[in-house]
C-alpha cells in the first residue's frame, strides 16, 4: 500500500464526508482526491519525474494537504519544510536533497530571490493562493527574482490545465515517499528518508492503539510538517476521520472555541501547547463533551502537567507517546489505563515495533539498568540522505539506535532518563537534566524550563536552569535552587538560574537547547 492509497480509499467509502475544515472552507474527501489526481497529472505534464524531490514550504492549509497527496500520486518524494525558515535553511535542505520543484505560498515568496540564486536543481516554482498572484502584488516580487530562476506557475493554473488527466504512478511500498528534516535542536537537520511501507506501518500502528475511526476528528494546532503532524495526517486519512485546521497557536482560546463548535474527538501537543493551555488559556472554564482523547510527545510532559490535565479534563484519555522522526513518528505509548500507575512512564512499544534498552557493547540491559533505546520495525527510516557515515551510526544489525538512554522494569515499561548528547558530566557525576526540569516543574510558578550543561574549568560542566515563569514576582534563582535542594542530590542543584521571557524552540514547539547555550545569564 502507499500513503496516497489513504486519500484514494477514504474518497471511495466517504465521497461527501468532510476530509478538512480550515477557516470557512470545507473540502471532502472525494474533492481533495480528484483534485490530487489532477495535480499529480499536471506535475507530469511539468516534466516531474518518479522519485524527484519536492519541497513544500507552506503553512498548514488544504493547498498543503494538496500538494502532498498529489506529489506522491506523481511518484515523487515530499520534502516538507518550515514555512518560517530563512532563506539560507530552506535553501540548504533544497540543495540537500536536489529538489526540482518548491511549493510555497505567498507568504514565503518574498524570501525566495536569496533561495533561488542558490538551488540550481530547481525547474519549477508552483505558488499556492486562494486568488491570483497579481492581486496584492506578488506579481511584481516575481519579476524581480534573479535571472535564470526557474519557471512560476500558479496552483490553479496547473490544476487548470489538467483536470480530467490521469498520472501513472509506479511507485511501490519500498520506494521514499518523504524525506522528513529533523528540527535540528542539538545539531544540523539531517534527510530522514522515509518509505511509503515505513509511513504506512506506523500509521496503522497508531490507528489501532488509539481506536481510530472515520468519526474521529482531530484538532490540528501542529505542523504537517513535523513528523508528528505528519502522523495526524496519515492515519486519519487512512479511516477516513477529520482534520479541523486551527489557527495560530498564539490565541489558544479560539481554537478551544473550534474544538467545542466542532465536536472534536482528539487533541495531539508537544510539552509546551500542553504549558500553554494550563497556564495561558481559558481551559478550566471549559468542557469538551466529544474529546475522547489526548495525545502528548516530542518531549516529556512533566508528571505535575500531566495530572493537571488528568483533573481538568476527567472523561478525557491521555495517552503519553515517545518516538522519533527516524521511526516514521511513533515508538512508544502508555495506555491511558497506566496512566496514573506507571507515571513518568513512555509506555510499552506501539504494534508492530519491538525495543530493547542495551549498553555500550550492545548487549541487552537487565530490568532498571539504564542504556540506551533500540527500536526495531517497519516504520524504521531507510537512513539519512547523502549521509552514509550518520546512517551507519545509528542504523545497526541490532536496529535503530535512538540516542536516547532510558530503563525498562519488569513489566516492561520504559522510562526515558535523557538523551545521551544532554546528559551533564559535572565534577564526576553523569547527569540527565530531565530529572532536575521535572524537579523544578513541581513549582506551581514555573510555566516551562530547560536545564543544560554549561563548560566549567573546576567541573567540567555546571549546570544552568533556563527557566520561564508565570508571573515574575515572588519568584526567584534561590526559590529555584532550594526547590531542587529538598528534592535532588546537592550535586544536580543548578548553579545558576537564569530567567526568560520564552524558551528557544522550533516551530513545533521543542525547545532548541544548543541556543541556550549560547545564552548570557
């Protein structure tokens, strides 16, 4: 099966059924496919070849969802980029991965004439809008570009041209569908190259942990093109559910207000949209009688959060997940009915993956030994692109090495300590600075925290808390470091404490610690 096959079976069994709903428009399921068959054939006609690549760089909308079914019922392979990247970082992931074609909307074409002096690979440039290019004047920005930039076409001009033609596509389960660029928290982006068999695995995987089904509607406050957005796309297309689009996450009560209009079924954040609805939203004076479920990864939630959530929202299933952008998304869950017994917990593995926490050699850990995550399973990216030394770091005999050190108990249940690039070595101790933001976040005055290790000539690293409050007042580094003193050992206190306005993330919401590093305290 491919990921398009989604799209094209839901459209056969839920013609008229709302596949999106964004802003005042509605688009069902059979539109969306016919229009993406028509696409697909008029990126043909542009001379798109089976297995190019092919950039989107657009913000979540139905012209995304668009593009991307319609690129791969081209056979090509879809690179979804952050609309909000400059242009030396989309530039660098085009050149990365020899895109021929770029997607964007008229947001991001004022940043294309410093990307288009320097991707020669591209041939096309197709821009999305609701109307055309030349009513507010984007037309003029288009004659400008540098010379010998590549052709402009309009969405609708193409669509235009080729309603009614068909595009074959030959692709098959073991070919890319999509090279998903990791957010780049702790080093460069690197190309996970992902097959249509590894995004279809993990798709069904998480269809049937979470009980989906064509009545499920998910509130969309993610990108799509984070692999965890990513995820929320396929797998409802897959049972024919629906996606309701929100708006900017800046304003989370309206899109409380769109979950409760719409009877939205699922909800689906990273640590900080869960920060943001306890402590910046109207939450509490809500309730949600169609929410079925929660779900929460990209980081871990703190255990005061996650209770906190279980309280407000009563009758509403939480499930923590772990995974990873090289594993098509999704690794780990905990069941919801674990959720207060096994706290702290990432879960058992999803169907279909099998996980063993192993050591330094390789050979497996005992129960509550600590060592690091190794997955096995077909949602396992085929490696990174044009990088076969990085590819064989972490792809090995015994499966993928995730880079993130955990224990297993004896139920089987895992419990993640830290990554191993942000574990402290300070004055001979190894320190993972999730214990101490858990520890910190017990404050009910803290709204978020990252802890790093700083270089220090007498221990090697000190540590330094980032942290962000509630209100500033009546909090300060000592409230910080005494919190940490009645619950940690004396050598995981923070040394210093420095105060933000707001962490550095990406626009997905996971915090960039290799800023703040950087960071003057």
């Amino acid at each position: 099966m491919l990921v398009s096959d989604f799209l094209s079976d839901s459209a056969i069994r839920f013609p008229e059924k709302d596949f999106l709903v964004w802003r005042d428009r509605r688009i069902t399921y059979g539109s969306m496919s016919r229009t993406a068959d028509d696409l697909a054939a008029g990126l043909v006609d542009e001379g798109l070849v089976a297995g190019e690549r092919v950039g989107l760089c657009m913000s979540n909308s139905p012209e995304y969802v668009l593009a991307y079914f319609g690129v791969m019922k081209a056979g090509a392979v879809v690179v979804p980029v952050s609309e909000q990247s400059t242009a030396r970082g989309l530039a660098g992931i085009l050149n990365n991965c020899q895109a021929s074609m770029l997607f964007v909307d008229q947001v991001v074409l004022q940043t294309l004439p410093d990307v288009l002096s320097s991707t020669p690979s591209l041939r096309r440039v197709i821009v999305a809008a609701k109307g055309d290019i030349g009513e507010d004047g984007d037309e003029e920005r288009i004659r400008e570009l540098p010379p010998g930039s590549p052709a402009f076409r309009t969405l609708g001009q193409i669509l235009t041209e080729s309603k009614g033609k068909v595009a074959p596509c030959s692709a098959q389960e073991q070919d890319l569908a999509m090279i998903c660029y990791t957010s780049g928290t702790t080093g460069s982006p690197k190309g996970v190259m992902l097959t249509h068999r590894n995004l279809v695995a993990n798709a069904e995987s998480i269809v049937k942990y979470l009980r989906l089904t064509s009545d499920d509607r998910m509130m969309v406050v993610l990108p799509f093109y984070y692999s965890y957005g990513n995820s929320l796309l396929t797998t409802h297309a897959k049972v024919g559910g629906t996606l309701d689009i929100g708006r900017n996450f800046i304003y989370p009560n309206m899109v409380l207000d769109l979950m409760l209009r719409e009877g939205v079924t699922g909800f689906a954040g990273v640590p900080s949209t869960f920060a943001i609805l306890l402590n910046r939203s109207a939450i509490r004076k809500y309730a949600f009688p169609m929410l079925r479920y929660l779900t929460q990864a990209g980081g871990a939630m703190s255990p005061r959060s996650a209770e906190e959530l279980h309280r407000i929202l009563p009758g509403t299933d939480i499930f923590i997940m772990y995974g990873q952008t090289e594993a098509s998304a999704r690794l780990t869950y905990l069941a919801p009915a674990d959720f207060r017994r096994k706290a702290g917990s990432i879960g058992k593995p999803i169907p279909g993956v099998q996980i063993t926490i192993r050591r330094e050699d390789s050979t497996p850990c005992v129960p509550r030994e600590v060592g690091e995550i190794v997955a096995e399973g077909d949602n396992v990216m085929k490696g990174y692109w044009g990088d076969v030394e990085g590819t064989s770091r972490v792809l090995r005999s015994d499966g993928l090495h995730t880079g993130d050190m955990a224990w297993m108990d004896e139920e089987g249940y895992i419990y993640i300590v830290g990554r191993q690039s942000e574990f402290i070595k300070s004055g001979g101790h190894r320190i993972g600075a999730k214990e101490i933001e858990e520890a910190i976040l017990e404050l009910p005055t803290v709204h978020e925290v990252a802890v790093v290790g700083e270089e220090d000539e007498i221990l090697g690293e000190s540590i330094t808390a980032y942290v962000v409050a509630k209100e500033r007042s009546g909090i300060d580094p000592h409230a910080i470091q005494r919190c940490c003193r009645d619950r940690l050992p004396v050598y995981m206190v923070p040394r210093k404490v420095v105060f933000m306005d707001e962490l550095p993330k990406t626009i997905s919401g996971k915090i960039r610690k290799n800023e703040l590093r950087r960071v003057e305290g």
